[in-house]
C-alpha cells in the first residue's frame, strides 16, 4: 500500500509524457497549450507549496518574482544583440571577435527605424553584417538569476517579519514591481508590452523529427521537465537536514532558534530557492507566450497560485502542483456556457464562482486540501500495525 503514492506518480509522469505522442484530437493545439499553462501553474503552486506550507512563510510576492524572471528575459532579449561590425550608434563593447550591442531604449514609438540605433545600423549595412539574437536559454538562465537574486534581497530584508507583516510586505513589493514595470515605458513598454522571440525560434529536431518555432510539443516537453526538475529539487530538499529545520521554524521559530538553529538563514534560503523557481517558470512561459506586460502580476493571478495549493495540499508540493494542473484544466473545460429552461449560463463568469466555492469548501471540511490525504493515506499504510509489532517483538525481547 505504501508504494501505491509512488506507483501513481510514475504513472503520472509516463502519462503526461506520452501525451503528446498520441493524442490526435482536433483541438490538440487548444489541449497542448492548456497543459503548457498547467505545468507553468504548477511550478508557481509547488515552490510557493514549500514555502508557504513548509516554512511557514506565507509570502504573496510570488507572481512579482514571477515577473522579474520573465521581464528579464524580456529585456536581454530585446537588448542585447551580437553584430559582426560595430553600429557606431549603440552602446557596443568587443566581444570575441564580434561587438555586443546594447540597444538604446525608446519605449512605445511607431517611428522605430529614425530612434532605433540597431535599427539604422542595418539600415546602413545592407547584408554585409550579421546580426544575431541574444540565446533564448540564455535569457533564461538570467532571469532565473535575476529572480533569485531579487529573492534574496527581499529575504534578508523582511525574512525577520513574521506572520501577516511578511504577507503585507510581499504584497506591497509585487505592486510596487507592477508599478514600476508599467511607469517605465521607455524600458519596458509599459501596457504595451514586450515581444519575446518563440522558445525555439529557429526550431528543433527531437529525436530526428524536426519541429517548426510554432510547434507545441518542444515547449510541452520543456516546460513539462522544469516541473519535474523543480519537484526534484523541492523532494531532495524537504528529505535533507535542511527540509527538518525548515518544518521546525514552521512550528515554532522560537524552540528552533533556542536548539541552535540559524532561523533568518533557513528562511532567506528557502525564500531564494522558491522564488528563483517562480522566475524560472516565469522566463519559460515568456518565451512560449512571446509577450510580457505588467498584467501577469494582477492580484488575482496570486490568488490563484495560492488558491490551487491550497486546494491540492498546501503542505505537500507535490500535491500542490497535481492541484495545479487539475484546476487548470477543470477551469478551460468550463468555459463553455449552456442553457437551462431557456436560461443561458456564461460560464466565463461563473466558473470563477465555483471555483471560489470549491475553495471554500476545501478551507472549511479539507483543511490540507483534496489531494495531499490521499497521498498520506497510501503512504502512511499499514504504519501503525508496524510500530505495534515492532513495540510487541522488542517487548518480548527484552522478558527474561
């Protein structure tokens, strides 16, 4: 019984990695792209999983570092290029053998090639210099980087708050990133947004079948495999010595502390660690969407996050993230409306309705959410008989 949770999520991940390779559904673009988004909501539902529900760090920041790895991207994306021949016009620097060009910035302009200081440069050069884009993996990488930093940074600031102090401070932090984002419009575009180049811009060939920039399945698969890379990382982390300190600042800081335990470490290092998983996800999901604006880092997009965890298992990432992944789908498969008695329902509205149900539902009656007992309940099998026959065999044992 106890391997049943390790059977199932083998299963799981056989599953969701064969699905592509034979679903043939009409709408397999539709279906592909509501299990890319799955994925991505499942990385934000797990690392804020760990460290909401492990460390006791309720923190609504998350969608802000989120954020800050996907305009990272952004940005090195749609400044830095590599030219064969200095522009003259940008700011430029040698960089083996070839120039790295950093753009000027404009902002929202329909007057791009009078302003655009690449942009004039090629229109001098003709095709007698090459030009090449920034790597995506690259910008990833950086994001990600920038996301984690951006996490430290807090953590060593607000880590020592507590309660809803921390809470109130990440929420202010996010829309103070949304703000800046948004006012910024010669850097970021402001409401405009920024384009991204596709996550395989020039395609890729996967075991020898060659896949177009638009093709939904490298993204699925990458997408798919930061999952189970992040959940990785999080399995090793809660199984380490690191996992138990961080359950105990969960339980009481305080006895933590008073055992020798560094509490502010432990805290700005799982606050770093989940908040570089959120930009991670962040970066990804930019390049797939190949847009960003500061609309991803609406409240409700928090509250969603925070919902789906709570509803898988707040205390259990794996949970956390199934959770994710099935209100993510449950909600696309709402959307369409219907009649009843010649009354019609939009169900672009009121499958909101019922999700705030369920989640109330899950508060109330369910409060480790719907999937993470069932996990326990297999897991925990049989535990109890054990421990009585080991009591009985070592009582035995011991009578003369």
């Amino acid at each position: 019984m106890r391997q049943v949770p390790n059977i199932a999520g083998l299963g799981l991940v056989l599953f969701f990695a064969a699905f592509p390779l034979v679903y043939t559904g009409g709408n397999y673009d539709y279906v592909m792209h509501v299990l890319i988004t799955g994925f991505f909501y499942a990385i934000l539902a797990s690392s804020w999983s760990m460290l909401a529900g492990y460390a006791g760090q309720f923190s609504f920041g998350h969608m802000a570092f989120m954020g800050i790895g996907a305009y990272g991207a952004a940005l090195f994306s749609h400044y830095f290029y590599l030219t064969s021949a200095p522009t003259g016009t940008c700011t430029e620097v040698a960089f083996f053998g070839n120039w790295l060009v950093i753009k000027n910035a404009i902002g929202v302009t329909s007057t791009t090639l009078t302003q655009d200081c690449l942009q004039q440069a090629i229109a001098g050069w003709g095709d007698s210099v090459q030009v090449w884009r920034m790597p995506v993996l690259l910008g990833i990488v950086l994001g990600t980087v920038a996301g984690g930093l951006a996490g430290l940074l807090v953590g060593l600031l607000v880590l020592r708050l507590r309660a809803a102090y921390l809470a109130l401070f990440t929420l202010g932090f996010s829309e103070i990133i949304k703000a800046v984002i948004s006012a910024e419009i010669d850097i970021t575009r402001g409401q405009a947004g920024m384009v991204l180049p596709a996550l395989f811009d020039n395609g890729v060939v996967i075991l020898g079948t060659e896949f177009s920039r638009t093709d939904k399945i490298p993204p699925y698969y990458a997408m798919f495999f930061l999952l189970l890379l992040c959940l990785l990382i999080l399995t090793w982390l809660a199984r380490s010595r690191f996992g138990l300190f961080v359950r105990a600042l969960r339980e009481d800081a305080d006895a933590a502390a008073a055992l020798g335990v560094n509490t502010t470490r432990y805290k700005v290092f799982v606050f770093t660690i989940t908040t570089a998983m959120a930009a991670s996800a962040g970066a990804v999901q930019a390049h797939y969407i190949q847009i960003v604006t500061p609309n991803m880092l609406f409240l409700l997009q928090m509250s969603l996050v925070v919902a789906m965890a709570v509803i898988g298992g707040v205390e259990n990432f794996v949970a956390a993230a199934l959770g994710a992944i099935f209100l993510q789908i449950m909600l696309e498969l709402m959307r369409t409306s219907f009649s009843i008695g010649g009354v019609a329902v939009d169900m672009t509205v009121w499958r909101l309705v019922f999700f705030g149900v369920l989640l109330m539902v899950v508060l109330r009656f369910f409060r480790n959410g719907l999937i993470a007992p069932l996990i326990d309940y297999f897991a925990r099998a049989g535990m109890a008989e054990e421990t009585i026959a080991k009591r009985a065999a070592g009582a035995g044992e011991t009578q003369p």
